[in-house]
C-alpha cells in the first residue's frame, strides 16, 4: 500500500492525499514498477478546503540498481482529474484548463533516484 501527500504553495497552491497499490519486479540489476494511487485534491480559499475533485495517478517505470543503497528511474507517468461539480472545475483554471470540462488528462515523465 502506497501513501502519497502532497503540498504546493505559492501561487497554484493545493494539497493533496490518496493511497495506492505498488508492484516491483527484479531482473538482475534493473527493476521494474508499476504504480496506482487515487485521492482527493483540496484548493485553497481562507483555509485550504476539500474539493469533489478526485485524482488518479499511475507510474510505470524502469531502474537500475548501481549499489545496494542507490538506484536511478525513469518512466512514464498519467494522471486523471475528475470533478463532481461546476464550480470544483473552476479550481483547475488557473493551472490553463477549460473550465468546461469534467476530466482532465496529464501525462508526464518521472525522472529520479532512490535510496534503499
């Protein structure tokens, strides 16, 4: 079970939380995974307050092992944004999408390393 968090501040400022399920997979020094996570996305107003705005986000990437505490990983990575309500999608607007639409598609890249 993954736990993910999440908090930008500034302007586009938003929090989220979610959970998930992971999958790994070793061949030798290169490794695989596979992971799934969905949460809710909080917006700021005075306080920051939940949203109808729900996320999924999947990552599929591949690694490489250069010693036992350190590895490298890169892979694609697609997220989901989903609102219930008319005025939970004005909240995406200032990221530049339409305040029409109901289901935002994201993909995007996942780049970095990790420590065992």
């Amino acid at each position: 079970d993954l736990a993910d968090a999440d908090v930008r501040l500034g302007e586009g400022r938003r929090a989220h939380l979610g959970h998930g399920l992971g999958l790994h997979l070793d061949f030798g020094k290169f490794y695989g995974q596979l992971e799934a996570d969905a949460g809710n996305l909080a917006v700021p107003s005075a306080i920051f307050r939940s949203t109808d705005i729900f996320l999924v986000n999947e990552r599929l990437t591949i690694g490489y092992q250069f010693a036992d505490a350190f590895s490298i990983f890169a892979g694609p990575s697609f997220t989901q944004m989903i609102s219930f309500s008319q005025s939970d999608i004005r909240a995406l607007s200032p990221w530049g999408f339409d305040p029409r639409q109901g289901v935002r598609l994201v993909p995007g890249l996942v780049i970095g390393a990790q420590l065992f």
